[in-house]
C-alpha cells in the first residue's frame, strides 16, 4: 500500500469519525448511533456499491457514466490494485466514447511490468483498442491482443477486440469464429452483445452475404432496446 492510499484511508476514516462526533454533540447521543449508521452505509457504498454500480453502467453503455464513477473510485481508492483497476476502466471508457488522448494518459500512468496477469490482459487489450479506433495500425493491434489472449483466454472482451483486429487485417473468416465463439461462456453484457451482432453484420457484409448481415443487424437493434 502506498503512503497515499494510507493517507485516503485515514482520511475517510477520520471523516466518519468527525462527521459522527459532530451530529452526536450538536442533535443529542441518539444521533451517534445514527451517525455511526451513515458512515458504515457511505463506507459500504463506496467500496461495493460504487464498482458494481460502475460495472453495471459501462455493461449497460451508458460509457460516460461509468467513466464518472471509476474516476470517483480512482480518486478514492484505498489500495494499489483498486486504483489500478479504475485506470484500466476508465481507459476503456474513454476509448468506447472516441476520447484516445485521455484514455491514452491514463494508460501512460501504468508500468506494464508492475501489473499482474489479468491487469496487464486488460491494458493490453485497452492499447489494441486504441489502435483499432485510430485506425493507424492494424496489425500492431491484433499482435498486442493475441498477447492479451494468450494471458486471459477466458475474457468476452478480449475475444471481441481480438476479432475487431482480425477483421481490420482482412482476416474475415477468423473474425466471424471469433466472434461466434464469444458466446462459449454464457451470455454476454447487453451493450457488448449488440456490439458483437453489428460486427457480426460488417463481417458478412464482407462476404457478400447480405441475409445473414441483415439478421445480424436486427438481433443488435433487439439487445440495444
């Protein structure tokens, strides 16, 4: 734990113990125990209700939203591998909303080297995201992804980017199996499941077959409602 994340952690805690303190001497004793009540709920908030809540917006879409929260849980963030994790997803917050030079900065805040298996998989897959968006380099994209696969397999997400490169470098055939195989462990979040359908669509506008795009195209506008 670094000296700031110790200096957030006493900070917070002094905070509930002052906020409590002083509803107690100025409304009566019952409100120490009310008071007592707020901090614990606000503590809770912050540490389980706020991630999920963040998870859920960005599942969801709703992009600039979760970008909010995670800057909130970055801010706040009691230990290292919180505050990473904030970075890595407000990062790919800002790369979904085509914001490339901040979620760049973020991703420049981070040492590879420092990060465990799943965190450097997401800042792997965040950097190939980035490229993809750029348009600039395709292939430097698919060489970072493959990288991240190799490291989480297992990750939805990855799968997606992974496919998004293929079908930049004009590897059609493998995208779409990447794409169907998405799917292998269970249903996806809805805004990644319409994005997987309207790359689906691309893919086989690609090869000519245009009923099968259209299909795709109608289960996208279906999961997005």
């Amino acid at each position: 734990m670094a000296a700031r994340h110790v200096l957030r952690l006493a900070g917070w805690a002094l905070a509930c113990v002052l906020g409590i303190v002083a509803l107690g001497a100025a409304l009566g004793p019952a409100w120490f125990l009310i008071g007592f009540g707020g901090a614990t709920l606000a503590t809770v908030m912050l540490v389980v209700w706020l991630p999920r809540s963040a998870h859920s917006a960005f599942g969801h879409g709703r992009h600039a939203r979760a970008a909010r929260r995670y800057r909130v849980i970055q801010a706040l963030a009691f230990s290292v591998r919180r505050e990473r994790a904030a970075i890595l997803s407000r990062a790919g917050c800002f790369i979904t909303l085509k914001r490339l030079e901040p979620a760049e900065r973020l991703l420049d805040k981070l040492v590879p080297a420092e990060l465990d298996v799943a965190e450097r998989a997401v800042w792997l897959n965040n950097r190939a995201c980035a490229l993809l968006e750029a348009g600039t380099d395709p292939h430097g994209a698919l060489a970072m992804v493959e990288e991240a696969t190799a490291l989480r397999p297992d990750v939805p997400a990855v799968q997606h980017t992974r496919g998004l490169a293929l079908l930049a470098v004009g590897r059609i055939d493998d995208a779409i199996a990447v794409f169907d195989g998405m799917r292998s462990g269970g249903e996806l979040a809805p805004s990644l499941e319409a994005e997987r359908c309207r790359d689906l669509a691309s893919a086989w506008d690609r090869k000519g077959q245009t009923e099968y795009a259209e299909d795709y195209r109608q289960r996208a506008l279906q999961v997005a409602r």
